[in-house]
C-alpha cells in the first residue's frame, strides 16, 4: 500500500469524486490492512485494497446520510413551541382565579351541580337523583351558574342549538 499511495489515492479521487472521501477510506484501509493478523495470499493486492477502500467509503457515505444535514437541523430548531409562555400562564391562573371567586358567589346546590356537570361530567338525571330534585332544576341551576361565571369572567356564553343536554 505504502508503494503505490499515490496511485490508489488518484484512482479512488477518480472513483469517489471526492478527494477528501478518497484519502479518509484509504487512511481507513491502512488501519485495516494493519489489524489484519495473517493475510491470506492476495494475487492482485493493488486490486484488493482498492476494492476494501471503496467499501470504506460506501460505508462511510451511507452513515453521513444517516446524519441530519444542517438545513434539517435548522428546519428542526425552528419548530415553534406549543408551551405556553410566561404570560399566557399568568392569564390562566388569573382566570382559574375568577372562576373561583364566581363560583363561591353561587348557592351551594348550583355550585354543586356546575361541578357535578361541567368538571365531573355527569349527566343531569344522576346529578338530580344526588341532590333529591328534579332534572329541571339541574337544568336551571346550571344554566344560571354558567350564566353567572360568564358574567364574572367578562365572557360571552355560547347557547347550544339543538335542544336539551344529551341524558
């Protein structure tokens, strides 16, 4: 290998396309062809290094494009972030703040069924059944405490079409 660098270097380059790719593998080979232990007979060694140098570079080609360019990595970095900011965090605490002050404005048997309803999702008829009144009046009650949040909070409640609750 020693003997004939310069040939193998000119023929890889030619190869490869690439000089730097070229003078890598062969570097590679070198440290290769030096691990090796016992040889076995080669007839055309010239042929056979070259031939161990262009797998080097096969290889080495194949793990670079495993490897993210920098336009990727770039592309990557610029994915915006979901999370919410200072200030939006601040704002929700603030409005899960004001929704406690509307709620604990309320009677007891509206603020139950605004939390019987809306945070533990239970349907009316189970809600009436608890508290030993009719569906109705969960109806009223809760329409009155969304009603009343929504005044407290500065928002605008949205009236559902379609009819009644789903049971």
């Amino acid at each position: 290998m020693a003997a004939d660098y310069s040939g193998l270097f000119r023929r890889l380059t030619r190869k490869l396309g690439s000089s730097e790719l070229a003078g890598d593998a062969l570097q590679e080979t070198f440290l290769r062809v030096e691990r090796m232990s016992s040889a076995p007979a080669i007839s055309r060694p010239k042929d056979y290094l070259f031939r161990i140098a262009l797998n080097v570079a096969t290889d080495r080609r194949r793990a670079d494009q495993r490897h993210l360019s920098l336009d990727a990595i770039d592309t990557l970095l610029d994915i915006p972030d979901d999370a919410p900011d200072a200030a939006a965090i601040m704002e929700g605490r603030q409005d899960i703040e004001a929704l406690d002050r509307a709620l604990a404005e309320l009677p007891v048997r509206a603020r139950h069924v605004f939390t019987a309803a809306v945070v533990n999702k239970l349907p009316d008829h189970e809600i009436a059944a608890e508290l030993g009144v009719s569906i109705r009046t969960v109806e009223i009650d809760l329409r009155n405490a969304l009603k009343h949040c929504a005044q407290r909070l500065d928002r605008t409640l949205i009236r559902r079409t379609g009819g009644p609750r789903p049971r």
